[in-house]
C-alpha cells in the first residue's frame, strides 16, 4: 500500500476543493467517500453569491435557480417580497455539485475510492495510518471534511460534546406553474420554529423545503416541518415525497482545528454560518486556506499547521461572530425582526450584499444597530399591541 502525501476524509465540496488544489501542486492526494457517487445529501442547496469568488472550477451547468430575493413571512400568517435588481444566490443539487467537484479533483490527479468510510487515525512512525472497515493507509497529513460527526474529528476533540442545529429537509416535486411562481425568489419564514426558520428554494424540477432550529436540537422538529407543509398556501395538500433530517454544526465557539500533520476543514471544523446555516461557501474557503497551509508545510518540510488556525482568525471568526449576534437577535425576536424588515426593506439589500461578499457581517451588525434602536423599540410596542387586540 502507497503512503500519500495528504488523505482527505470526504468528498464534499470541503474534501473535493482540498484534493483538487493538493493535486494540482503536484502532491500525491487520496480521497476515502463513504458513499458512492453521486450520492444524495440533504441540503438546501443555497449558495450565496460570494462563492463565485473561491470557485476552482465552472459550475454553471449545476445551478437549477438563480435567486434574485426572497419572500420573508413571520408565521405563515403575514408577508413581503424583497427583491433585488442583482442576483444574491445560486441553488444547486449537492449530489449533482459534489459529484463533479469529486471528479474534478480526480482529474487533477487524486485518487478516490468510494464506500470508504474513515473509521480512525492513529499516529504513524512517518505520518499517520487512516483506518477503514478492511484497509490501512498511510499518509504524511490528514485532512478532516467528513463532516459533523467524522473520525478525523474525533482525534483531535475524542471528548468534545458540540452544538448542533436541528434541520429536516425534503425534495418535493410540484406543478411547473408553481416551479415558474418561485423561480427567482426563496421563502424564508421566521417564527415558524423556535429559535430558526422555515425555507423553500427554488430548483429546476421540484422545491427544496425544509426547517432548522438553532438553538440546540429543537424537540418535535418533525411536528413542525409537517405544520410549515400544512400552512403552506401552495404546498398544504401534497404528499408523496420524502424527508431527512441532518445536523448543521454551527459556529460556537473558536476551536484549534489542528493538530501535528491533521487539519479539519468546513462542518468538520463548526465552520457554519451562525445565522443562516450556510456551509458550502466556508467549506470550500476552508479547503482553500488548509491547501495552502499544508502545501507550504511540505515545502518547507515542517509539520506544524498552525497558520491555518490563524488564517481562520483573521477571516471566518470576526464574521462568525457578527452573524452569531445578528442570530441571538432574529431568532429570539422573530416577530420584532419581520416588523423591522418591512418598516426598513434596504436592511434586505444590505444583507444581500453580505451574501454577495460586497458586505461584511461584521458592518452589517453596524448598520442594524444604528438603524435598530429606535425601530425595535416601534416593533415591540406593535407587538405587545397585537397582543392584546
């Protein structure tokens, strides 16, 4: 058995955006995929638009929408369109983009092998031995983007126990009058779930609805994705299709997602928008910062990875941290914030520009807070009104 250079532990857009820039260096890269490809993920979907800007590959043959806006209700029971004249995201299939982004990587020069799952690592005279159910590989670094619950995890935090979000989505395919109604727009709901929200995105063939508390596991998620499907003008009735549940590991607290030659990248590492939950434009951003790192440790033949810890630092936490701030507010006073967006539609525009990359988070948190005050205050007092009418 050949000793690599690097294994990556996962083919997702994490794993695959690793694999491909290692492979592209030149450096010997194994990918073990639990799963053969194309495999289903459950996932939105959404990709904000600051993902064409870390994109090593085209991917305009697997976007199903491009979003212009969203439609933003509070309970199912009120709502507003607020559109933008620019696009602010793309949806995309993730068995579709995962699988080319695996094979991209492949055609690079990394080799992959599927239905391997990484069930351990233990430290190596020269490296590390990866183990799965019947093989034994050996590599100088290890990369982590199995996921939420990975092995590669496990060896750098055995005991940690994380925060995770409650999410169940499902695929459901409709009438092409209504595929035609929510093309260029998404439905995000606020209220309809404690402590999350409710979505519908647009694809080519079917909506992408799902739900997602974010505050620890939220009890009854079921309950009340059937409640969203129910109360659903245009989704109340249909039946027939099937739904999953997964894990989304927020971003909680800053980490050291290092250790000697391992290194974790996207989910893996909790690199997972506090307010949103998106995780494809971070985990192929990640991907990016770790390639770098570990080909530059290789260069210099040293095996300490810690600037990728500092690069995280300086780019994903500050953000991390504004979205985190933005979340505690929206999703402990969902109504007040639905009253705010419709007394302020530019606040929209200017977190779509957060989504597009023109904006930070961190300036975005400025501007709700100068604008905020005195519109929280008109937004409690219309709901202590509602109340009691």
């Amino acid at each position: 058995m050949p000793t690599y250079d690097v294994i990556v532990a996962g083919s997702g857009p994490a794993g695959a955006t690793t694999a491909y820039r290692l492979a592209k260096a030149g450096l010997s890269v194994l990918i073990l995929e639990k799963d053969k490809l194309p495999r289903y993920k459950p996932c939105g979907g959404g990709l904000s638009l600051k993902i064409d800007r870390v994109l090593d590959t085209d991917i305009k043959d697997f976007i199903e929408a491009t979003v212009y806006g969203a439609y933003f209700s509070h309970g199912q029971k009120e709502g507003t369109h607020l559109m933008s004249e620019q696009p602010v995201a793309y949806m995309v299939m993730r068995d579709k983009l995962d699988a080319h982004l695996a094979y991209e990587a492949v055609r690079a020069g990394a080799t992959l092998l599927t239905g391997k799952k990484v069930d351990g690592i233990s430290t190596a005279k020269n490296g590390y031995e990866v183990f799965t159910k019947n093989d034994v590989f050996t590599c100088r670094y290890v990369v982590g983007a199995d996921g939420v619950n990975g092995a590669v995890r496990r060896f750098i935090y055995p005991n940690t126990v994380r925060t995770i979000a409650a999410s169940i989505e499902a695929e459901i395919a409709v009438d092409q009058s209504v595929l035609d109604k929510h093309s260029n727009y998404v439905h995000i709901d606020f209220g309809v779930i404690p402590y999350g929200y409710a979505w519908v995105f647009p694809k080519k063939s079917m909506l992408s609805v799902g739900i997602a508390g974010f505050k620890g596991v939220v009890k009854r998620p079921k309950e009340f994705f059937d409640n969203f499907i129910k109360g659903h003008d245009t989704l109340s009735g249909v039946n027939g299709f099937t739904y999953k549940g997964y894990p989304l590991p927020l971003f909680r607290n800053q980490q050291i997602l290092t250790k000697g030659g391992v290194i974790l990248t996207g989910d893996a590492g909790n690199l997972v928008d506090p307010f949103f939950g998106e995780g494809i434009y971070y985990a192929m951003r990640s991907a990016q910062l770790a390639s770098s790192v570990i080909s530059d440790s290789i260069r210099n033949g040293s095996t300490d990875l810690s600037r990728y810890d500092k690069l995280l630092s300086n780019e994903f936490y500050p953000e991390f941290r504004a979205a985190q701030k933005v979340s505690q507010f929206v999703y402990a006073f969902p109504r007040v914030w639905y009253d705010i967006l419709t007394e302020r539609p530019e606040l929209a525009e200017k977190y779509f520009n957060v989504l597009r990359g023109n904006n930070s988070y961190e300036i975005f948190l400025k501007e709700l807070k100068a604008i905020g005050g005195s519109l929280v205050k008109t937004a409690i007092k219309k709901s202590i009104v509602r109340l009691f009418s």
